[in-house]
C-alpha cells in the first residue's frame, strides 16, 4: 500500500460522496430543463453516517449533516467530515471539513473545504455569484503561503460538488432514463450526464434493500481528466436514502465504497422524534 495511492484515494473519494447531492434538481425525464421548479423542502435537519471501504479494508469514516435555511434566502446548508481509519490514518491521516451554503432550488451560493492530508493542509473557497454568471475559486496552501485564483463563467443555477446529498432522494429518474445537470466545483463548469441504469437489490450490513442505481459522468474529461466511473445507490422506496456510492478508477487506486450505516428508523431521519 503506497502512500501515493493513498493520497489520490483521499482526493478522490470525498468530493465525489459530496457530488452526488447536486443530483436533487433533476427531474425524470431525458434532456430535462433545468431549475424550471423547486424540488421538494428537505427535513429541518438530517444526518447520514458512512463507512469507507478501500480494498476490503476500513479506509475511513464520513459524516453528512443538512440543515434547512431559517429564512428564504437561503435553502440551508450541507455539512461533510471524512477522516482516515486504522492502518490508513497511519500511513497517511486525513481529517477533512467540506460545507456548502444553497439558494433556493439548491443552487450553489458558496463551499467551503478545510482539508489536512498527510503533510498537506489546504483550505479552499467558492463563491457562486449568479448575477454576474461567474464562480470564483480561491484555494490557500497553509504550508506553503501560497493562494492559487480562478474564475470561470457559470448558468445563473449551478451545482458544486459538496452540497445536498440529503436532497438526493428527489431524484426520480426511472431506469432507462438520462438527464443533465450543470456543475462546476469553481474551476470548470459542465453538463454533467446522469443514468438511471436499473433497479437493483443491494446486500447490506442490515439486510437485503431495493435500489436504484444510477452513474454520474464526471470522469474521462469531463469535469475530471482521470479515467472512472461514479454510482450511487437510492432506495427504492418513499424515503430514498442514498445508501451507497462508489468510485472506481484506475487499477493502482482501485474502488472507493462509501457504506450507509443502518438508518435509524424513518420519524428520526425525518427530524422527528
């Protein structure tokens, strides 16, 4: 196990857990518009928790928290902590903070990425700002003193990488169907492809569940130049729990697999008691 390795597993797999929460604003039907409606109000507040597993190994621990904007300004915002376990905080200790604030119809307003990896530590900033169609990223190297700028053009509602996974379930794309949704994580900007590929039942630490399973295309040029590919699995059922996620790149990197823990029972993750 080499520390290279290591280092693009950790790059790798925690903003793809957070991408899959631009998701929520595609309605189910092929091409769609986009933003033409605000999709269903979250919870008030709601919390995933998730094992990561790398090469038959606990690589990881990733905690998920939403909680909904208290006036209309804002839809709320998304919270994302990943860290390192076992043998792989030993050999390489990664402890990051990801957070995104969202407009109404969870488009980006700003994130957040507050990230220790090995000797690396590095704290990374987005403003959307949709009046002048234009996201600017701002990434700091704290060891180094060094600031690195961008600016790209972006659609007056763009997705970022980090926010809304909790809105994930909103997502109603049958199998068969695909969509497109614009994304950028403040350095490019795209239509990102998604698939609906086919219903599924998926083996679990609690049991047998029904899925659907769907690929984002982020991978081989598309916002990401390495080669890859990007699932997520949604219950099939009315409270679409994103209950896995899995990256799978090249042989030396290997597959990332984000686990859901047992969900607790369907009044608490609703915010309820």
């Amino acid at each position: 196990m080499h520390k290279r390795h290591l280092k693009s597993f950790f790059c790798c797999a925690a903003p793809f857990f957070a991408f899959a929460a631009a998701l929520a604003q595609v309605p189910a039907v092929s091409q769609p518009a986009f933003n033409s409606a605000p999709p269903l109000a979250p919870p008030p507040h709601e919390t995933f928790d998730y094992s990561i597993e790398w090469r038959l190994i606990t690589a990881g621990k990733a905690h998920l928290e939403w909680n909904a904007g208290a006036g209309s300004a804002t839809a709320g915002d998304v919270k994302l902590h990943v860290e390192s376990a076992g043998l792989v905080s030993r050999l390489f200790l990664v402890d990051d903070d990801y957070s995104a604030l969202m407009n109404p119809g969870f488009c980006a307003q700003s994130t957040l990425i507050q990230a220790q990896e090995g000797a690396r530590r590095k704290e990374t900033r987005v403003t959307y700002d949709t009046g002048a169609h234009k996201a600017s990223y701002v990434e700091k190297d704290l060891v180094k003193n060094t600031t690195v700028n961008q600016d790209v053009t972006i659609p007056g509602c763009v997705h970022d990488l980090i926010g809304g996974l909790v809105a994930l379930r909103y997502l109603r794309l049958e199998p068969g169907k695909t969509a497109q949704i614009p994304v950028s994580d403040g350095k490019k900007f795209v239509m990102a492809k998604v698939e609906s590929q086919r219903r599924e039942q998926l083996k679990t630490d609690f049991g047998m569940v029904n899925t659907v399973l769907y690929e984002i295309y982020l991978f081989d040029n598309v916002l990401f130049r390495r080669s890859g590919h990007l699932h997520v699995w949604i219950t099939d059922d009315d409270r679409r729990l994103p209950i896995q996620l899995q990256v799978r790149l090249q042989f030396t990197i290997g597959t990332i697999t984000f686990r859901m823990e047992k969900p607790g029972a369907p009044e608490s993750v609703a915010g309820g008691k």
